[in-house]
C-alpha cells in the first residue's frame, strides 16, 4: 500500500485551497476583519485527522510563503509570514501539531488545544516584533477574535460531524 494514498494528498490539497478561500472572506466588525481561516484549519484537521490536516496547513503556509497570495487581503510572500501578525499564520501549524498530539481524547480537546496554541504562538510573536507587554498584546490581536473563534469552532465542529460520513 501506498505511503501517500492519492485521495488523502487530494484531500490535503483541497482544504489548503478552501483555507486559501476562506482567508479571502473578510467580515469587517468595527474596525476588526474577521476572517474564516480558523474555521478552514479545524475542518481539515477534524476530517482529515492530525497528520493530513497538517500537511493541509503546511501546503496552505507554503504557498503563501513563495508569493501565492492566498493569505488575507489577497496576500502572499514571506515577508507576510515574518510581520507582526504573521506569528497567526505560524499558529496555525501549532494548531495542528496539538491536535495531532491530543486528537486521541476527542476533538473538542483537540480544538480548544489548537485555538490556544495559535493565540499563543501569534501573541508571543507579535510581542517579540512589536515590543509591547503580553498583556496589551493579548487584549488588541485576541481578545476581539475570542467570540468569533468561537463560533467558528462550533461551526467547525457541527460541519466536522456532518461532513465525516460523507469523506
């Protein structure tokens, strides 16, 4: 049997294309844009499981660090990787890291795991960027993405149990 079976790489391929997408739509609340990434990210890891829904997001952050633009505002390159908010980005293969590492306990755990993984990895990173203390960070890049991440993953999760059957 083969290592990469094709409908697993098909898989992988389709949702970096679908994160790609859903980082496009933007919902502007305020002066906050909220995007659908996250919602792309846990779809890929809850129905294509830790390894290949990682390789789904590593895909995704690899074609945007060679200037797809398929980062928010139709973005690409590795300098949108490397700006402040680009530790977001990074958080996303965090988030599939925890997941793969307590995907075993359900996925539920898995997603709160990987939510907080990414708000760590993009606050810590944009601490170490802009020189400001973790706690100003924490309330201008998390606290206004914290009800909205919520829904997604709620959404995520529905989606996830619906959409399982049919995969």
């Amino acid at each position: 049997m083969s290592r990469f079976p094709v409908r697993s790489m098909t898989l992988c391929a389709f949702f970096a294309a679908l994160t790609a997408v859903c980082a496009w739509i933007g919902i502007p609340l305020g002066d906050t844009v909220f995007t659908l990434q996250t919602l792309a990210v846990f779809l890929a890891l809850g129905l294509l499981g830790g390894k290949w829904g990682t390789a789904a997001i590593g895909c995704y952050l690899l074609l945007g660090a060679v200037g797809v633009p398929v980062f928010s505002g139709f973005r690409g390159g590795i300098g949108h990787l490397l700006s402040p908010t680009g530790g977001f980005l990074w958080g996303f293969l965090f988030t599939g890291l925890c997941w793969q590492a307590v995907e075993k306990f359900g996925k539920i755990p898995a997603m709160v795991l990987g939510q907080l993984a990414c708000y760590a990895c993009g606050a810590l990173w944009y601490v170490q960027y802009s020189g400001g203390g973790l706690g100003l960070v924490v309330l201008q890049t998390i606290a206004p993405y914290l009800i909205p991440d919520i829904f997604k993953l709620i959404l995520a999760y529905r989606l996830i149990q619906k959409l399982k059957k049919r995969l």
